[in-house]
C-alpha cells in the first residue's frame, strides 16, 4: 500500500498499492449520497483530481469504472487516458474508478 493524503474522507474511499511489477492501482469509492431522503438512488457527483506526480514516471494509464450505468451482460471497459498527473476522475453518482498506471 502507498501512502496518500486525501480531502474529502466524508463521501470517498481512496486506496493506492504498488504491484510487484511496480504500477500503480489507485482505487476511488464514491458513496456521496444526494440527499438525506434519497433512497436507492444514484448518489451525488464528484470529480477526483489525483496527483501521481511523485510515484514516478509511467508511459501507460487505464481508468475502468464500476456504476448503475456499467453494462450487466459484458462488464466494465477499461479505456486509455494520459498518464500524467493530475488524472481528473469523474465519478457520476455511487461507483468505484481503478485507475492502472504502467
């Protein structure tokens, strides 16, 4: 596990680990909740800025993100996105982001 400073503890979880082949995984758990008589409903928005200025140089990113609009029959898609920091990650309501840097 690496260690991280985070500002918003309320609404996100944040989990960061180097692997043995030495890329990062940063995990961001949204669980905003919209309002307090929201039930079962798609929770509040937030943007994630991660700074991974100081975990090293990599040449490859990939965000995959788990939420109510994943598909149910194929899963989650990873896509690309730049490796260089700050990665912006956009959560749209109750989710969770993996972002792979190589």
């Amino acid at each position: 596990m690496l260690g991280f400073s985070t500002s918003d503890t309320t609404d996100l979880e944040t989990l960061a680990v180097r692997n043995t082949d030495n890329s990062v995984v940063v995990m961001v758990a949204n669980y905003a909740v919209a309002s307090p008589t929201d039930n079962n409903g798609p929770g509040a928005p937030r943007t994630v800025s991660l700074d991974v200025s100081s975990l090293g140089t990599f040449s490859t990113a990939n965000l995959l993100t788990i939420n109510g609009a994943t598909d149910l029959t194929n899963g989650p898609t990873a896509t690309s996105i730049a490796p260089a920091s700050p990665i912006q990650v956009r959560l749209n309501g109750y989710g969770v982001a993996f972002v792979k840097l190589q």
